[in-house]
C-alpha cells in the first residue's frame, strides 16, 4: 500500500505533463478524486492530467481542453473495466454536480474535470 503525499492515494507526480514535467494542481480536481477513490475503495490510476500546449497539440486534443490549466484528469480504475462504474458514475455526477463526465468504455478510463457540469460518452 502506498501512501500519496498530495491527498490520501495520490501524489504529485500523477498529475503532471507526460512530456515535460509541468504540474498544475488544482485543489477541486484533487478532492474530487480522493472522495471517488474513498467511496469505491479501489486504486485509480491517473493517466493523464496536467498538459503542456505541445503535448495537447501532439495527441491532438483541442485548445480549450481543461487538461491544459489542471483541471482535468482521465483515470482508470486498476483491475476494472470502466463499463462496472458507468451507471454509478452517472449517477454521482447527478449528485455531487462536479463538472465534467466523460467515460470511455471502449478504452477503459474515465475523463474528470472541474469546468462545466456536464456529461458524454466517448
Ligand atoms: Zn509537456
């Protein structure tokens, strides 16, 4: 069991630019994660949150992606499928109205931020 140093069970370094290192930590994002990993008590990978401008062009995201201030993360929960957590998910943003719910079964993450309450499928 590993012990984060930004909040419970997650550090710093999850958070960064797969590129270049840049780390923006926005607080909301952070709270938001470790209440989820609290509530399904299940590890959760942060693939991808900070984003340089050249890694976000690179991947081909848009300029207006919530990765690029901090405010996003896609996450996946180690061991399983996103598909078990799609309705409970859903039903949470309905909730705790966070902002924005994108959940990608096909490639097995889940997209959070703290912009716009909104939710899609990818
Ligand atoms: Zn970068």
């Amino acid at each position: 069991m590993s012990y984060g140093n930004l909040s419970k069970n997650f550090n710093v370094r999850e958070f960064s630019c797969k590129c270049c290192g840049l780390t923006i930590i926005e607080p909301r994002l952070v709270k938001l994660l470790q209440q989820l990993r609290d509530l399904y008590n299940i590890p959760m990978q942060v693939n991808c949150s900070t984003r340089c401008y050249e890694h976000n062009e690179k991947i081909g995201s848009n300029e207006n992606s919530l990765h690029l201030c901090g405010w996003a993360a896609d996450v996946t929960f180690i061991g399983h499928p996103m598909h078990e957590f799609d309705k409970s998910l859903k039903k949470l943003h309905d909730e705790w109205q966070w902002g924005g719910l994108g959940t990608y079964a096909a490639k097995n993450f889940a997209h959070f931020d703290v912009g716009r309450i909104r939710t899609w499928e990818g």
